[in-house]
C-alpha cells in the first residue's frame, strides 16, 4: 500500500512536472511572439519620428529663407535710401557752390548781401540735417519702441462708484 502511495505521488510529481514543462513552454512562446511585436512597434515609431523630424527642419529651412529675403530686401531698400540722400546731398553742395559763387559776384557788386548770406546758411542746414538723418539711417538704429498702453476700462459698480 505504501508502494500504490509512492506511486500517486510520483505521478502527481509527474503530472506537475509535465504541467510546469508545458507553462514554461508557453510563457516562452509568449515572450518571444511580444518582443517580435515591441521590435515591429520600434521600428514604426522610428520611422514616424524621422518624418517628424524632416518635417521640422523644413519648416525651420523656410522660415530661415523666409528670414533672410526679408533682411536682403531691408538691406536693399537702405542702399537706395543711402544713395538718395548721398545724391541729395551732392546737389546740395552743387547749390552752396552755387549760392558761394553768386555770393563772390554779389558782394563784389555789393548788393543783395545780406540776402544770399541767408540763401547760404539755409543750404548749411538743409544740408547738416540731411547729413544727419542718412547718418543715421546707415548705423542702423533700431526704431524707438511703441510706448502706448492701452489702459483697461472699468465698469462702474452698482451704486456708481468706480470698483
């Protein structure tokens, strides 16, 4: 009778074995089937954040051309300010040169003097102030920033005072 003990024993032994064998088995099978599936989801998500990243640097390599046509065309369109006030001014000089050559003739005449003087320092400051402003156009100061605040409205309490 023990023997026919010992003997369910070692079959229940063998039966849990067997089990456990199977289990073991399955869990592997199941372990292999999820990594192929995490490799699959890895490679997607690689190839989604690839296009993610090509989208962006295009959209940076177009701001960046957007950018930069804008500073060439303010850059242009101070050039032509530059030579037009450089051109003003010559003919500004060509005017005092002018104006220095009929003063000559007319103090030596003697007349009308006190006018072409006034001819003369009016050319001086017309041309001081043009130098001035394409002085300052050429450094490239920024313009003074926008200091108006709107100032918020207050709707009047209940009783008329202001809350």
């Amino acid at each position: 009778m023990t023997n026919e003990k010992f003997k369910g024993v070692d079959q229940q032994f063998q039966g849990r074995d067997v089990a456990l064998a199977a289990a073991l088995l399955a869990q592997k099978t199941s372990v292999d089937e999820q990594n192929k599936a995490n490799a699959a989801s890895s490679a997607k998500q690689e190839g989604a954040i690839t296009k993610q990243i090509d989208g962006i640097q295009s959209i940076i390599l177009a701001n960046s051309k957007g950018t930069d046509d804008k500073i060439d065309g303010v850059r242009q369109l101070l050039a032509n300010q530059s030579k037009n006030y450089d051109d003003k001014i010559a003919d500004l000089r060509n005017q005092v040169s002018v104006m220095s050559s009929a003063v000559s003739a007319g103090a030596a005449r003697g007349a009308g003097q006190g006018d072409l003087w006034s001819y003369i320092i009016a050319g001086g400051g017309l041309l001081t102030g043009f130098a001035a402003v394409a002085l300052t156009l050429s450094r490239g100061r920024p313009m003074p920033p926008n200091y108006y605040q709107p100032q918020p409205t207050v709707a009047p309490s209940s009783n008329g005072n202001r809350t």
